[in-house]
C-alpha cells in the first residue's frame, strides 16, 4: 500500500528491516521484564527502551517524508504522451515503407526517436526508485536517449539541407533560404539537447579523475537549463518555418502544373511524355 501511494521502495525496506529487527526483540524483553515484575506495573512508558525509539523514528521518517509520488507520475504521464506518438509515427512509416533510402532514413529516424522516448519512460522510473539518491542507471537511459534522439535530428538536418540545395538550384531562392534556416535550427536544436542530455551524467564526470572531464561535467550541468530552454525555442522556429512553407508554398503537384508543357514555367520542366508522366506519378505520392 506504501508502494501505491508513491513512497519510496528504499525506505519502505528500510522501514520493515527495523521493524523486523527491532520488533520481536522489544517485546521479548516486555515479556520477560513482566515476569521478573509479576506483574504489569505503570502505563507502559517504563517498558520503552531504545528498541522502541528505532521502530517510532523509523516509521515516523516514512510518514513525514514527501512522496515524489504524483511528480513520478505526471513525468511519466507526458514521456507516455510522447512515446505513444512516436509509435504511431513509426507504424505510419513503417505501413508505407518503400525500398529506397529516403524511406530507409525516415524508418531509422522514427525508430531512434521511438527508442528515446522509451528510455525516456524508463529515467523516469529509475530516478524516482531511488528517491534522493543519484542514480547511474537513470542517467545513463538519459545520455542513451538523448544520443539516439540527435542522431535523429541531424538526419532530419540534412534532409532539410537537401531541401534547400534543390530549390537554390531552381533558383527558387525564398524557398532555399527558408530550407536552410530550417536546417540550421534542427541542427542547433539538436545539438543543444544532446548536451542538455549528456548534462544528466555530470555527477559520474564531476567523479572522474580527470579535470577537464569535471569541468565539463560543470559547464554542462550548469548550462542545461540554458540548452534545454533554447531547443524548445529553436524547434518552435522550425516549426513556424514549416508552417509558412505549408501555407504559402505550392506543394509537389502545383509545380508540376506549373512546370507541365501548358504551365507558365514550361520552359523549365521535361519535355518528354515519359518523364512528365513520371513526375505526375512522384507528385502525386508526395501529396497523398
């Protein structure tokens, strides 16, 4: 029932190993003490020895300390969030999975963030296990998680660059520039949050026997906020970004429209049936 109610596993142990010490051995010595007697004398606060002041302090500390309980909870409730999304997102590219390397990175990428997300659930777990106490455990989930979610990022970086490179040789200029400060964002997104990832083993470097790794570990635990804030703010720039593009963009078909032999921009698409048809067919998927 303790468990239940959010108290921490070490000192519920902790509670029961004093009670199953302490507890036998207090009433041993009632009993005998009441047959030297020969009977029960006073209210009982002469029997209470220091047997007795362990088991009261023990279960007193457990009652009076704050369970992390309802934090645990509301952490784990927002990584089950995201990982869930995460899954709907890789089954989603998984079901429409084709044998090419856009596809293949877009499948790799899913299933690291996917990954990430879990690890995510399992930090959050492992921190609040072991109540006040650092936990290896949770920061190694932590680095791991956050190792897979750039690798995921810089990915998506460079297909944002491709993006760019694509329409600067078009000569579509605004949608280059758009592109590639989209690029620049994801990577610096990326980046700030895999520090703000490795910043959770900052006690396990601050322990090394090196002093740069301790500086380090200081500089990043000491930053992480700041890494942390400005990857949320980066990927709402990229955000705003895609949604501009979205909205004011033609999308794949409208070029080829505008690029088909009756389009204003005929003189610069293909000429022959074949490919025209091709790129109907590849716009078409990319709507879809």
């Amino acid at each position: 029932m303790l468990a239940r109610a959010g108290a921490e596993p070490g000192r519920i142990l902790d509670a029961l190993k004093t009670q199953a010490k302490e507890e036998g051995l207090a009433r041993a010595a009632i009993v005998r003490r009441m047959q030297a007697a020969g009977a029960f004398i006073g209210a009982g606060d002469d029997f209470k020895d220091a047997r007795h002041a362990a088991l009261k302090k023990t279960w007193a500390d457990l009652k009076a300390h704050e369970t992390k309980g309802p934090q645990a909870l509301q952490e784990n409730r927002l990584s089950l969030v995201v990982g869930v999304l995460e899954l709907v997102n890789l089954a989603k590219i998984a079901w429409e999975f084709k044998d090419n390397k856009r596809t293949l990175g877009e499948l790799a990428a899913a299933t690291c963030t996917t990954t990430a997300a879990m690890l995510d659930i399992a930090a959050n777990a492992a921190k609040h296990l072991v109540g006040d106490k650092v936990s290896v455990t949770f920061q190694m989930l932590k680095v791991s998680g956050g190792v897979l979610s750039a690798g995921a990022g810089y990915y998506a970086t460079t297909i944002e660059w491709t993006k760019a490179e694509k329409y600067a040789e078009k000569e579509r200029y605004s949608l280059a520039v758009a592109y590639g400060l989209k690029s620049v964002t994801q990577f610096s997104s990326a980046t700030l949050s895999l520090l703000a990832s490795i910043s959770y083993a900052a006690p396990l470097m601050q322990a090394s026997s090196s002093q740069a790794v301790k500086w380090i570990g200081g500089r990043l635990l000491f930053y992480r906020l700041f890494c942390m804030t400005w990857a949320v703010r980066l990927n709402l720039v990229g955000l705003a970004i895609t949604f501009l593009v979205w909205v004011f963009v033609d999308d794949a078909l409208q070029d080829w429209c505008q690029e088909c032999p009756f389009g204003e921009n005929a003189a610069k698409g293909p000429k022959a049936p074949k490919k025209l048809m091709e790129d109907l067919g590849e716009a078409l998927e990319k709507i879809a």
